[in-house]
C-alpha cells in the first residue's frame, strides 16, 4: 500500500515537473519588439474573427494586450504573459499577467487575452493600481455573442470588457477571475 502510494506521488511530482519546464520555457521573458510584434498579431486575429471586437477596440478609452499567455497545470496551476497598455493607439507601457489555481486540470494551453476599458475611471484605476486583480480591483466581462457574431447588449454596457481566443492545448479556462496585472520594465 506505501510503495503504490510512494508511486503515485513520485509520478505527480515527475508529471508537475514536466509540466513546470515546458511551461517555463514557453513563458521566457519577450524583448519589447517580440511583444509589440505579438500584439499586433493578437488584435489583428482578433479583428478577423470578430467585427464586434474592433468596432470595441475603436471605442475603448485603453486596451491590455497579452497576445501569449501560457497556463500549465497538474493539480495546481499557474499562468503567465507579457503584453502591453495601449492609450490613443500607443504603446504606453508593458505588463505582465500571472495566475494560480488549485483543482481538477492537467496540462498546457496558450491562449490571447484582450482588456478593453470603455470608460477613463476604470482605465484610471487600473492605472494607478500597485498590481491589478481581476474580479477584486476591477470585474471583467468576459464578450459573449449572440446569433450572428454580435455581442450581447449586457456585455456592452460593462465598463471593462474582455476577450479570450486562441486557445491552443489540452486545457480549457476561459476566465479572468484570479489574474494579477503587473506593470514590468522594459
């Protein structure tokens, strides 16, 4: 009972070690023009699969951009990506996204995460927060669509809205709750 114990335990801890390293070496710190070129990438897919979403992006007072942001999970979770704060069109700073979890998952997924503020006091306070949580410093609503690729009228109304796509792996979270916003220095 103790060596089949010992054994299971000795493969989770292999598994999650595994799963760490891939995720880490996904997940290298980008240079500027990595990300920069990544984000045009991002809201360029985002463009093409979605008319809402551009007609959004043209209404919005800010945009976060994280065009790769890589979750690896086994039992215990964390994600993590860089991107950028875009205000009138510009780039005005870089950020970084990072995640934990705890439950039922297994495995690695990339996926491109889009903010978009749609009034100055939101894009205001995440601004000038010391390290910005979603679902306690400010809520996201996830777009959702309805018939014909239209969003639905309560997403519209949401000071921040928020898009998830590109989902690549063999892990599905579709969710902003617990993400911490970091300003980094590039």
């Amino acid at each position: 009972m103790r060596t089949s114990v010992f054994r299971t335990a000795a493969c989770l801890l292999a598994s999650l070690f595994i799963v760490c390293c891939t995720a880490a070496n996904l997940a290298q710190a980008a240079s500027k023009d990595e990300i920069d070129a990544n984000v045009a990438e991002a809201l360029s897919k985002l463009y093409q699969q979605s008319i809402a979403g551009k007609t959004l992006a043209d209404k919005a007072v800010g945009m976060l951009v994280f065009p790769k942001v890589i979750k690896a999970g086994l039992g215990i979770g964390g994600e993590y990506g860089e991107g950028v704060l875009i205000v009138d069109g510009k780039t005005v700073a870089y950020y970084s996204t990072a995640g934990a979890s705890l439950g039922f998952q297994i495995g690695v997924q990339v996926k491109s995460q889009i903010i978009m503020f749609m009034k100055n006091d939101a894009l205001q306070a995440f601004r000038n927060s010391d390290g910005w949580q979603a679902g306690v410093d400010g809520s996201v609503a996830v777009a959702e669509f309805g018939k014909g690729g239209e969003l639905s009228s309560n997403t519209l109304q949401e000071p921040i809205i928020g898009f998830i796509f590109s989902n690549k792996g063999l892990m599905y979270n579709l969710t902003f709750e617990g993400s911490k916003m970091s300003k980094i220095k590039r």
